[in-house]
C-alpha cells in the first residue's frame, strides 16, 4: 500500500504508513511546493514526530489547538489554508482534526488554543479543534498539520468541510509546511 504514498512525502514525514498517501498534501502538494522557499511550520509545544501533551488531546476535558508558528510563505502567497489531518484513523479518508484560513499571507502564529479567523468543517461536523482520541490500543496516531500558502486568498464561507477546501485551492498552491505531533493512547 505505500506504493500510493509519494517518495517525496518521506521529506516531511518520517515514519510513512499507507494512510499517510490520503493527506491533504499529498494530492496539492509535490517535491517542488514542500517546504518552498525555506517556508516551516513548527510549534513551541511539540518538536516534529514528537508526542503531543495530553492538555491538547480528548485526555483533557478543555483541551484546546496547540500553538503554532510560520515562517514567511513563498513570495505572491495571497493566502494560507491550514489543514490537520489523522491518516491513521480507522476510515477511507484522514480524519480533519482542523480546518482553518484568513491567516495574513506572511509569518505568523496562532497562540495555544487561538483559531484561524475562519473556520471549515472537522470530521466531526463541527468548526473547532478535534482533540485527539485513538482508540485504546489502536497504536500511535500521526496528527498531520499542514499549512499551504496559496496565490489566491480563499473565499469560502465559514464551516466549508475539507473536500470543498481541496477542490478550491487544487491548482493555487505555492507552497506547503509539514508538521507532525504524535498520540496514542494505551
């Protein structure tokens, strides 16, 4: 099955499963958009393929989105669309954990438990963070956070899911940064 994962994608995420071939990025993004032009995504809150704290899982009652930060997007970015997505989830797409844009097209952050001024649809027909809940036993889950900077500002109306998002930017992106937390529960 990971002959469907693009050899590219190894750049961003290091321990490649078959789901991962289902990610946001792997349909919009490529070789030459990844990480363009020195264009990261990192969190003060977790390193990349590290553990996510329980305070931004469903282990914590108010759990909330961990922070965020981006360096400057590749040069006529109009906009940025950021995606969080779980390709390990028992389903025959990645489960949205967020779905967000509006972000000012330049470096930025997004404060622990700030959202994007617009919001899509999760997976579970909300617009909000969906904490992480594996189920007991299920393994370590990979929570994908993709932010893909755009050379059109998207104009969606507020709670659009996560196919409409795919379909209006397929042919803007400039650019895309990969992050990666981790969680599973015993």
């Amino acid at each position: 099955m990971l002959e469907h994962v693009p050899v590219w994608l190894g750049k961003a995420i290091s321990k490649l499963r078959a789901g991962h071939g289902k990610l946001a990025v792997a349909r919009l993004g490529g070789e030459d958009t990844l990480h363009a032009g020195g264009f990261t995504l990192t969190s003060p809150a977790f390193a990349d393929g590290a553990a996510l704290d329980p305070m931004f899982t469903a282990d914590e009652e108010d759990a909330c989105a961990p922070p965020l930060a981006w360096t400057a997007p590749p040069a006529g970015t109009k906009g940025l669309v950021l995606i969080v997505e779980d390709p390990d989830a028992p389903a025959p797409q990645p489960l949205v954990h967020w779905l967000g844009w509006g972000m000012k097209p330049a470096a930025g952050v997004l404060l622990e438990g700030e959202e994007p001024p617009v919001l899509g649809e999760m997976s579970m027909n909300a617009s909000e963070w969906l904490a992480p809940d594996p189920p007991p036993g299920h393994g370590v889950h990979d929570y994908v956070f993709q932010l893909f900077a755009l050379s059109e500002p998207l104009e969606l109306s507020v709670g659009s899911d996560r196919d409409a998002v795919l379909d209006e930017i397929e042919d803007t992106v400039l650019g895309v940064a990969v992050l990666t937390g981790t969680y599973k529960r015993d």
